[in-house]
C-alpha cells in the first residue's frame, strides 16, 4: 500500500527505510493470543524517522475491526464473555473526527490524541501494545488491553483495567506477559509525570495537510508481512 518515495537509511545491525509525509500505509493489530490480523486503518505518514512515526487516521477512513460471529459489536457483549465467543472482521468507517498517532521505535506503547469537532484539543490517549514491527506496507502490533487517558490539565487515569483482568481470566495474557504490560504502563506514567515526549511536544497543535485524501482499504489488508529493521 505504501507510495513511493521512502528514503532509506542504513544503520548499524540493518537499515530501515522511513516513509516520506504524505505516504499511505497500513496500521494493523493482530487477535490476541492468535495469528491474523483484526483490526487494519490506512493511515497517512506525518513524519517517519528514528526518533518517530507519526500517522494520520482520517474521518471516514475505511477500516476493518472485529466483531462477534453474529455482527455484535464488541463493546455490546458483556465482558464475561467478550473474549470468549466466536468472532469475525467487518468492514467499516472511522466515524468522529481523526486521530494522530505517535509511536517511536521499540518502545511498548503509542500515543494517540483525539480531537473535538472544531479541532478542540480533547485528550492524549497511551495505547499500551508489543512495539510496532514494520513491513513494506505498514506496521503491526497487538493491543494489551490496558490504557492511560492523559488530559490537557497533565492529568492521568488508567483505562481498560476491566479488561486486561478479563482477558488475563481467559488466557489471552500469562501472568508474565501481564507483568510486562504493567511495567511499560509504570514506565509510560513516569514519561507522563515528567511531562516528556511526546506530551511536551505540541502536537496537540498539529494539523493535516488539506491537500491530504483519504487513504482506501486494500482488498489484502490482511497479507502476511516480511518484517524489516525497526
């Protein structure tokens, strides 16, 4: 999916190539505890180096997520059995306005700050996750379950704790893995408190290009990817 004009760099240990702004890729999350991909939003590239991929999810963007077998949404499905019932993948459209993700390399988790109608400023949102492997046409990830809002104020509060204790009641987290999740969270709330990148950043000011359209879907959204060096 991704346009030309990627700009290669070579590093010790491999090379990377870095997308150029304005290039479209794809920013996917497999099923937890499972091989395929459930979740796919094109994204446009903002900046991409190595300090920091920065994306942009457009109102409307055609995406695919995942519901139960039946068609529920996921959030209609009490919690008890949320992750237990079969499920499939359904296409359809980021509604509401955009979201900038930031992530930097190698690091557990990506930022996500989220908007209201009339680009007032709502909140930053710390989406706890395995550090973004990337491929040709995008990166990939798996969602922990387990997030922290952060607000205009620099206040914080953990979110999702509900479901990170369920999910750990199913067996689509070990208690070592869970561990692992908690010490990124602690990790990103101390980034929080010393009030770092990217929070510090005035990305909350950022705005997209208006020449920018909206990226589609790709028939093989759910391709198996080679990774490259991240």
């Amino acid at each position: 999916m991704a346009d030309g004009g990627a700009v290669r760099r070579v590093e010790a240990g491999g090379s990377t190539t870095y997308w150029a702004p304005g290039q479209r890729i794809l920013w996917r999350y497999r099923e937890n505890a499972g091989p395929r991909f459930h979740i796919a939003r094109p994204v446009t590239v903002v900046r991409d180096d190595e300090e920091l991929l920065a994306v942009w999810l457009a109102p409307g963007t055609r995406c695919v997520k995942p519901v139960l077998a039946d068609g529920t949404p996921l959030h209609a499905e009490p919690l008890e059995s949320r992750y237990t019932k079969a499920r499939t993948v359904q296409r359809d459209r980021w509604f509401g306005t955009g979201v900038l993700k930031l992530a930097r390399p190698g690091e557990p988790w990506s930022v996500w700050l989220f908007w209201e109608p009339g680009w007032r400023f709502k909140n930053w949102y710390v989406n706890l996750e395995e550090p973004l492997a990337r491929w040709a046409g995008g990166v990939d990830s798996e969602d922990h379950f387990l997030d922290i809002c952060v607000y205009p104020d620099r206040s914080w509060g953990w979110r999702d704790e509900d479901e990170f204790a369920q999910a750990q009641r199913d067996g689509l987290m070990d208690a070592r893995q869970a561990e692992r999740v908690r010490a990124a969270g602690r990790s990103a709330v101390e980034v929080i408190r010393a009030w770092g990148a990217p929070f510090s950043d005035g990305w909350q000011h950022w705005r997209p290009d208006p020449s920018w359209s909206v990226p589609s879907l790709p028939e093989d959204w759910d391709r198996m990817p080679v990774y490259t060096a991240s």
